[in-house]
C-alpha cells in the first residue's frame, strides 16, 4: 500500500460524489482519461474493486463505501494540517471557501465583500452557493471551510455560531396591499408560492404556516422567482427581511408583517470542530453579525 497517492484519493472521493467520470474529472481540473487511470491504479494497488461501471454512472462497491469512509478523514485531515499553518500566521489570510444557502447569499454578500477589505485585507473569499444539504456535505468531505446557513444544524461534528434572528414578511399582489394584516397560520387558505424541495426556507415556510407539501402551489427555483409569480397574481408568498429591498423594487406586490407572532429563522456561521482555525472563524462570524 505504499504506492497510494492524495491525488488518488482526492480523485477517487470526487467520482465517488459525482458519479460519474466527465463530471469527477471537471471537478479537478483533468482530463477523463487521467483521472480514469489514476482510480485505475489505485484499485490495482488496493486489489479490489472501487466501483462499478455501468454506461451512464459509475457507483461505489461495497468495499468502496467502506474506503471512502476512510478517505474522507484523511483528506480531511491532510486539509486541518494546512489550516493549522494558517492559524499560526496571524489574521487569516489566503483563501477561504465560503458555503452561503440561496436565500442569504444576494442579500448578504455585496455587503459582506465591502466590509472585507477592512476587516479581513489578505483574505481570499470563495463562494459556494447552493442548498444546506450539499453544504453540510462538502463542509464534512473539506471541499469547503465554512458555511452561512439556517439553524440550527444538528450534526455533532459542526461547531454553530449565531450570527442573527429575521423575521418572514408576507408577499401578495399589490392589488391586495389593503387587505388586513395575515397570521401565519391562516395562510393554509391561500395558494402559497413557495421554493422547490430541498431548500430549507421552504420547510421553514411550511412550519411557521402549520401546513404539509399538500398545501403549496406553483413552486420556484429563488425567490425572485417567486415575488415576480405573487405580482402575476398566482398566489401569495414569505420572504425573509434581507430580501425585501431586492426582490421587490421591480414587481408589483404589497409586503406586510405578519400579525401576532412573527415566524422568522436564526442564521449561523459553521464550520467543523476540529478546524484550527476556530478563532479565526469566530471574528469572522462578529463582521458577518455586525452586517446582519
């Protein structure tokens, strides 16, 4: 086994999450061809077989779930050595791969990158945009440092730091800016836009309302999807405050609070507790506080 490479490894780990060899290869940077010899000869040197093979999708062997186990704490490990560095050289600097769900990641980020110049001058962020399960996915496997979400995420192994509470508005049609206020639970008698599964803001919404995926109506990939359907007069839908100014200067819909108690979420900053760059992470977590 002295022959096994991190380059094999972090090449096997990316076709084990993809599936696919085009897509693995991509995801590091090589040709199809490199990276199929490179997992070739990792199997060669392992004796047994990593994957199966099928025309359109490779998928692991049972041998090959239990090596990736093992290859995602090494990889994770040869990653905190670097990190480790990084703690000792002062302010952080370098790169940082930054995870933020779509419905933060508008509305907080142009604010977040013109504050960084002052608090954080020698620091390189990289944003992943996308949904808080593949989030916690790649902040496990290491593909990212540090994630803004929805809390509370319940995983052991992430270390979670409250960042600040919003509240949902309420989008209906301009037409019906008058109306009364609504409470959240009566909107299980209205056509109530929401996003596609998998976002956490769409189970948030059907939460605060009381109401199942029987009670939602047409579906969107974003929210700006969903405002410009609520001014078409489709439905009605929630927002979270950051939201607001962006999202509705160019429909034609009425926001309003909610009456009574007000639902709403608790946004964090996470990453993994065995990071060295805990403390890092922490003063990183008070400017994105301060902007929220």
């Amino acid at each position: 086994m002295k022959n096994i490479t991190l380059k094999q490894l972090r090449y096997f780990e990316a076709l084990a999450q993809q599936g696919h060899f085009g897509q693995a290869a991509a995801l590091c940077s090589v040709s199809q061809p490199a990276l199929s010899v490179q997992i070739k000869e990792l199997e060669t040197e392992l004796g047994a077989a990593l994957f199966e093979r099928g025309p359109r999708q490779v998928r692991l062997t049972s041998f090959g779930e239990t090596f990736a186990a093992r290859v995602r704490t090494i990889l994770q490990s040869v990653d905190e050595l670097g990190d480790l560095a990084r703690a000792h050289q002062g302010p952080l600097m370098g790169t940082l791969r930054l995870g933020v769900i779509p419905t933060i990641a508008p509305y907080l980020l142009p604010q977040f990158f013109a504050a960084l110049p002052q608090s954080h001058p020698g620091l390189d962020v990289q944003v992943r945009e996308t949904i808080t399960p593949r989030l916690i996915d790649e902040l496990q496997t290491g593909r990212i440092d540090a994630a803004v979400v929805a809390l509370p995420v319940k995983e052991s192994w992430i270390t979670s730091v409250p960042l600040g509470r919003e509240e949902f508005v309420l989008v209906r049609p301009d037409d019906r800016g008058t109306e009364p206020p609504l409470k959240a639970r009566d909107l299980g008698q209205e056509r109530l836009l929401l996003l596609e599964e998998g976002h956490c803001f769409r189970d948030q919404a059907l939460a605060v309302c009381g109401l199942d995926d029987t009670h939602a109506g047409l579906e969107g990939s974003s929210l700006s999807t969903l405002v410009q359907m609520v001014g078409a007069g489709l439905g009605v839908t929630l927002i979270p405050e950051m939201a607001i100014t962006v999202e509705t200067r160019r429909a034609a819909v009425s926001v309003a609070p909610f009456d009574g108690p007000r639902p709403g979420r608790d946004i964090g900053l996470v990453w993994r507790t065995t990071t060295p760059l805990h403390d890092h992470f922490q003063t990183l977590s008070q400017v994105l506080r301060d902007l929220l």
